[in-house]
C-alpha cells in the first residue's frame, strides 16, 4: 500500500511541477492522498470528505462547481470567473473572478451559465469609496497562482491582490469569510444585476445601515429554456458578523461599459427595471469596514421566495455560529451521505478511492433542494421541490442506498405533474427547460416504482398518482412539446416520430426525429414496467407493443463501414431520409454542422450520431442482435464502434453499450472495454471528466463502473462487471440492510486501461449469501441489495474458461425477459 501511495505522490508532485499554473493548489491532491494512506492504517471512523476532490470537472468542460455546499443544497459558493464558466468556477488560471457568488448549478451543459446571482468581490480602494472598481470589467482579478482549495462544505480562492475569499455553506445559507492584507481598509461591492446569463430582468436594493444588512431581489432569465421566462431570487446578507463588525462607508453604484460609473455615497436604495434598449446596465452596493480588520464574515441567505425569507433562512440555518461550526457541520452531513459505500481503502488503488468518493460527492450535489422556495404555479405547494432536473441522471444509484431522498425526488415530479399536466423534463433555474430527448422523467419514477413498490407508501409517494402522472407524459400531447411531454399524437399514429410531419395539433422543434422515436420507445417501456406492477393488463400490453417502435426507425439498407443496417429518420410516407451514420460523430469532419437543439440539425438526432444511437435499446438489446446480423457480427460491429472511435464516453445513450457484449454472451469483453473507458476518459486532475458531468450523470456511471454494476434502467435488473476494489459495503438505512460485494482474488495489477496478462479480472462465479447466481452476467436488486449480505465476485486470469453468462444472457423483452413484476 506505501508504495502504491508514494507512486500517487510522486506523479502529483512531477504533474504540479511540470504545470506551475494548474488548478488547484497542489498540496490538496497531497493531502487527499496522505488521507488515503492514512485511512488504509486507520482503526478508528474514517473521514470519506478527505478523499473528495471537488475540482476533478472543472476543467475540459466538465461545468462542475466546486463551491461550498449541502448535499443537495440549494446554495452553492463559489467564485464566478470569465470566458465559459457554466458552473461560474473554471480551473483555467488565465481567467479572471468577477466575484464570489451563492447561487449556481454544477455539471450543466448550459453554455450560458446557470445563476452566479448576488456576486460579491472584496476591493482595496487606497484612495477611497469613490474610486473604487465597481462594475465586471472594472473589478475582475486574476487569482494567486496555485491557492484554490475546497473539500466538501468548503471553498477557498486568493486573489493576486492576496485577498483571501473563503465560503462554507448551509442548504439555503451560508458564510463567507475575507481575509485582507494586514492594515489595508476593506471594501466590497455586491451586484444586483450581474448573473452568469446576463438575464436581468429588474430588482431591487436595499441598504440598512443600522441593522448592518442588505437584501437584495430581482427577476433573472433561464439558462437552459425560452428566454421570455423570468423567475426570481433574493439574498440577505448580513454585514456585523454579530456586532464584531461596524460598517464604514456605504452606497450604492451604477455603471455600463461605455463610461458610465457612478457612486452614491450614502444612499440606500437601488430600484431597477430590465434595460429595454438593451446593453448591461449594472448596479450594486459599495461598502467598507471601519478599523481595518484583518478578517471579515458576513452572512449569508437566499430564496426564491423573498427577501425576508432569505434573512430567516440566514438566521435559522447559520445563526450565530462560526465559520468553523458551519463547516464541520457540512463535514458531518456529506460524511454521513459518503459512507453509504464503504470500500476496503487499503486494498483499493488510491486513484480509484478518489475517483469514487469524489464520484459520490458530485452524485449528492443536485437537484438542488429547494423545498419551501417554490414560486409560480408551485408556490406554496405542499411537497417536496427539487430544482435543476436535468433529465436523466444518477437515480439508479440512488436506489442501492438513499431511497428517501429518492423518493422525496420522485414526489417533486409526480407534483409537477400536479400543476403542469406533465412531469418536467429539464426544469432549471426554477422554470421549464427544453426537452431533448422526451420525457425523461418515465424512467426515473418508474425505476422508483419497480425497485420500492412496497415501500412506496411509507416513503411519501402514491404509486396511483405516480402512474396516472406516466399516462399524462404517454399519452397526452402537450400543445407545445419544446418544454414538457412528447409529440405522442403523431409518434402514435405512425409508429415513429415522422421527418416533415404535419402535425395540426401541437408545437415543437421539428429536429431529432430519430432519438427521439428512440427515447420515447424506452419511455414507454417505463410505462409498461409500472402497468404490469399495477396489474393493468391492457396497458401493459398497449405500451409493450409501444417500446418496440424503436424497430421502425431501423434502415437495414444503410451500409457503413462494411456493417448494414443503421436507425434512421423517416418521412410520413415511410420512406427514410438518409443521413451519413457519422454525421454528428467524433469523426464527422463537418465542424459546422449542427448537432443540438439548432432548428437546422437535419441529423435527425440529438448531440450524438447514428452510429451511438442505433445501439439505444435497453430494454431490447436481444433484438437488436439480430438486426444487426447476429451475435458475432454484433461484436464485431461493437468492436468497431470503440476502436474506430465513434464512442463518446459522456454521451448518456452510450452508457450501456460498453456493457453491450453481455447480451452477446461475452462477458470478459465487457470487463476489457468497461476497463479502457475509465481510464480512458476519467482521472483524478480538474480535466478528469470527458465533457460536462451533466447533473452527476458522469459521476454515477463512474461509480457504477468502479464498484462493477450497472443498472438496466426501468428494471431491478444490474449487470455483473469486475470490481475496481477488492471489498466495499452499500448501506440501506432505510431497508435497514447491509450489502457487502467481495472481490475474491481480486488483483490491483488489473485496475488499468489494458488488463495485463495474467491479471485476475474476469467473473467465474457469483454467489449472493452463499448461493451460486444463475447467471455470472446479471442479478436482481430484490435478491441482494433490498435483502442485504454477501455477495462473492470470483475473479480469474483465465478469460477464456469465463467468456459466456455461464446461464442466461440479461434480459429483453423480445426474448420473454421482464415478464413478471418482483
């Protein structure tokens, strides 16, 4: 274990050395790793927030805050910075902090940004109030090299100025702490207009001298949906840290980027509407401290409610406690939520131990639990709100050990149903988002439903409102489809959602036919999951029938590469509209060519090409075997995909087909392909993640990958891969059980990109509380983790005794798979 760890150090050492302006400071990647040495040693409770990297995805366009927050926090504190900075935060040192801000989302693909509201940017104003540097342009900083720090409820940035910026964070509230250089007078100006977006849509200001607080709250536009929504958001920020403080100056300041700066000493209200001609239009407040301080705390609360509910959330969550009580109280709640899995820390490659805990870490980030700070037709309503639901993400995962939280989530869907009709597809910033791939939100709760039907009721959710609310997403055409549900009228009437359709009845962007008939082909098997649970026969058979219309988008003609058959978008008269299978590939040599939610992507599939989507049947993969010509073209092709690399590692359609040689019955190629693609696109630095973590959806496949699962979503059903650890235990406090997976034979000259020959990798046998599985490829949920105990992975060298299921391949349902409810 000592040498493994001084391996760690000594590339950490050499990687900080050889990049003398990376981020973040290096001695937290040395002290995550003493950690981990240390744990190995340990005999007493292990702290898990010490293996946490907070700024693995803040690089190589992961969008991943590494700000100070809860688990599932509604606040987030972080520095906002230049150029494209999603999450705010952004480990490129060429940029510079336009302030340190309490609201944001982490791991978004949202090239706009998502909140950065109430920024906040400590001054040295030598030469008094009115010189000092108020708007963006003006204010911005570079960073002292080499200072970021964070661990899990914590955040720390210096700038070059040598002002030290520290955050720690409640679920609604928090507090930030400025240390100054010694004798310097410290100033602050706080913004009111500025956000990540540049969305302002008015607000107001106010200074109250004499209680040492400012409130501020306004209206700000979506980051990922139409722009004509508003929705709003305040702060409470109190200034006297308990009477220790004592305000100096202050006043308010408006400015542009065209010459206007201008100050008001003394004045305490700012009352703003949006700027109709267009241009940013910025203001704030500008205060100091009197008697230099060295250190200044302020407090801090937000809502999306009011102001004044801002201040009590300050005052409820925080109080009158220290930096440091509020920090170890975070410390406290994300070790509780860590330690749901334990793995054997000393047997575990540190790498892998990082990897995970910070895998888990970003997996507890969002949604963003906003309960109690619920605006327009949620406001007031009666359970539990969870905001920043970007459509899939890690619930699977979730359900091995947190089904209360699960379930609270689960709830905040059925209630948008509730109020819209419809579940949310992509709802942030506390309004709808675009659709991408359909609804979504038919996997997530269905998966609920599958997995904790029994335990639904005693969890708070009513699986009759949760399947009525699947009907609404199946079967109701909403009128405008941009936002919330499917284009089921015309996806019904032809079997697939058709390529130039007139559709008489509702509105939508007109792109992504093939995906989508994709995506709402597994939507529906979702559906049909929970029917069957319920006992709804017709229903069941109605929407089984459904889920197979991922066939009618299936071109048998298109040749590419030497492999025929390919999915395809399709015209109202059934004919196909042939695009190049690797048109919106990594090897489409068209850089202009639009891919997205762009009214010309003509691909006909959504960020991805044909060749990633035509593997999208989950639930059908037999099938799928055989348009593609059988089991050994099947490998051949699959082969293909990766080596040629059509692949995209953070891509969600792309997530189970690592795992794809299962259902061809070879499993060891799985363990082979599953170990290539951690190490090829994951590691420990900011640019650790490949593309943006998207809500936690590279965090949870990560996890997955690591502890040797994978979830079949809609279903209890995972797929057996070969541990990254030798031993790890998955705690259900609510089951009150108990799940321990051991590696037997488990080998740590396995855990690399090419498995050396010779290395024990390879599943020979499965045994779940002393009793052989009937399959080495798969298990169920309800006979190990819902009972809790022992699970024995056997692990050989010898891959060719162990390339089959030795039993039955996993399920599809065209093979009679999923035929009985558990």
């Amino acid at each position: 274990m000592l040498d493994s760890w001084c391996t760690l150090l000594l590339a950490v050492t050499l990687f900080s050395s050889n990049n003398v302006a990376s981020q973040p400071a290096p001695s937290l990647q040395r002290r995550i790793a003493a950690a981990i040495h240390d744990a190995a040693n340990a005999t007493g409770p292990i702290d898990y927030t010490a293996f946490v990297n907070p700024f693995i995805g803040t690089d190589n366009f992961g969008d991943v805050c590494p700000g100070a927050s809860m688990p599932f926090g509604m606040a987030k504190f972080s520095t906002d910075l230049t150029g494209y900075a999603p999450a705010g935060y952004v480990a490129d040192p060429t940029q510079k902090i336009r302030g340190l801000s309490p609201l944001h989302d982490s791991g978004t693909g949202s090239s706009l940004g998502t909140y950065g509201n109430f920024e906040i940017m400590p001054l040295l104003c030598p030469n008094g109030f009115n010189t000092c540097t108020t708007t963006l342009l003006a204010r911005e900083r570079l960073r002292k090299l080499n200072t970021d720090d964070a661990s899990p409820g914590y955040f720390s940035q210096t700038l070059d100025n040598n002002i030290k910026m520290e955050a720690t964070a409640t679920r609604r509230a928090g507090l930030e702490r400025f240390t100054f250089p010694s004798n310097s007078k410290p100033f602050f100006v706080l913004d009111l207009a500025n956000d990540l977006p540049n969305s302002f849509a008015g607000g107001t200001l106010d200074i109250d001298p004499a209680k040492g607080r400012i409130t501020i709250g306004g209206r700000w536009g979506s980051s990922f949906g139409p722009g004509r929504f508003n929705y709003q958001a305040f702060a409470c920020y109190d200034l006297l840290d308990g009477g220790k403080q004592k305000l100096d100056e202050y006043g308010v300041w408006t400015g542009d980027t065209f010459g206007l700066d201008a100050k008001g000493l003394g004045q305490t209200h700012l009352n703003l509407s949006l700027n109709l001609i267009g241009g940013v239009y910025q203001s704030g407040a500008l205060f100091s401290f009197a008697n230099k301080p060295k250190e200044v705390n302020i407090r801090v609360g937000v809502s999306f409610v009011s102001t004044d509910q801002a201040c009590a959330n300050a005052d409820s969550e925080v109080g009158s406690a220290t930096f440091e009580e509020i920090r170890e109280r975070a410390r406290a709640a994300w070790n509780e939520k860590l330690s749901k899995i334990e793995i054997d820390v000393g047997g575990t490659p540190p790498n892998i131990t990082e990897m995970l805990y910070s895998s888990l870490y970003r997996a507890s980030l969002t949604p963003n639990n906003a309960t109690g700070e619920t605006q327009g037709v949620f406001a007031n309503t009666d359970t539990f709100y969870f905001d920043s639901l970007y459509c899939r993400t890690f619930f699977p995962l979730m359900s091995l050990h947190s089904p209360v939280e699960f379930a609270q989530i689960v709830e905040s869907y059925i209630d948008g149903w509730r109020k819209n009709g419809w579940m949310p597809e992509c709802r942030a910033n506390n309004l709808p988002g675009w659709t991408q791939g359909g609804s979504s939100a038919d996997n997530i709760v269905s998966h609920f439903a599958v997995n904790y039907h029994n335990e639904a009721a005693a969890l708070g959710v009513n699986l009759d409102e949760l399947y009525s609310a699947l009907l609404a997403d199946g079967d109701l055409n909403p009128p405008e489809w941009n936002t919330e549900g499917r284009q089921v009228n015309v996806y019904n009437e032809f079997g697939y959602v058709p390529f130039a359709v007139l559709d008489v009845s509702s509105t939508g962007r007109q792109t992504r036919e093939g995906s989508r008939t994709l995506e709402y082909a597994f939507e529906d098997f979702g559906i049909r999951q929970v029917a069957q649970l319920l006992g709804k026969t017709e229903d069941e058979a109605r929407f089984t029938n459904r889920s197979l219309f991922y066939r009618n988008v299936w071109d048998p003609s298109v040749t590419n590469d030497g492999f025929k058959g390919f999915s395809q978008k399709r015209f109202m008269n059934g004919s196909f509209a042939f695009q190049d299978p690797s048109n919106c590939s990594p090897n489409d040599k068209n850089d202009t060519r639009s891919c997205s939610l762009q009214g010309d992507n003509l691909n006909g599939f959504y960020e991805s090409s044909s060749w990633e989507y035509s593997w999208f049947a989950p639930h059908d993969t037999a099938h799928l075997i055989q348009l593609m010509g059988g089991n050994d073209t099947f490998v051949k092709r699959l082969d293909h995909f990766f080596d040629a690399g059509y692949y995209l590692a953070g891509n969600e359609p792309s997530f189970q087909t690592p795992i794809g040689y299962h259902y061809a019955n070879h499993p060891t190629k799985s363990v082979d392909r599953v170990r290539e693609v951690v190490f090829q696109n994951f590691d420990i630095t900011a640019g650790g993640l490949p593309g943006n973590d998207d809500q936690a959806a590279m965090a949870s496949l990560l996890s997955f990958h690591l502890l040797g699962l994978y979830p079949v979503p809609s279903t209890t059903q995972f797929l057996i891969l070969s541990p990254f650890t030798p031993k790890y235990t998955i705690h259900n406090s609510f089951l009150n059980v108990s799940t321990t997976v051991t590696t037997k034979n488990f080998d740590a000259a396995s855990v690399r990109e090419t498995i050396p020959r010779g290395a024990a990798a390879y599943v020979k046998s499965v045994t779940v509380n002393g009793a052989p599985t009937a399959s080495r490829c798969h298990f169920d949920f309800y006979d190990v983790f819902r009972l809790g105990g022992d699970v024995v992975v056997e692990v050989t060298a010898d891959r060719a005794v162990v390339d089959s299921c030795g039993g039955t391949v996993p399920e599809s349902i065209s093979t009679g798979g999923f035929s009985k409810a558990r």
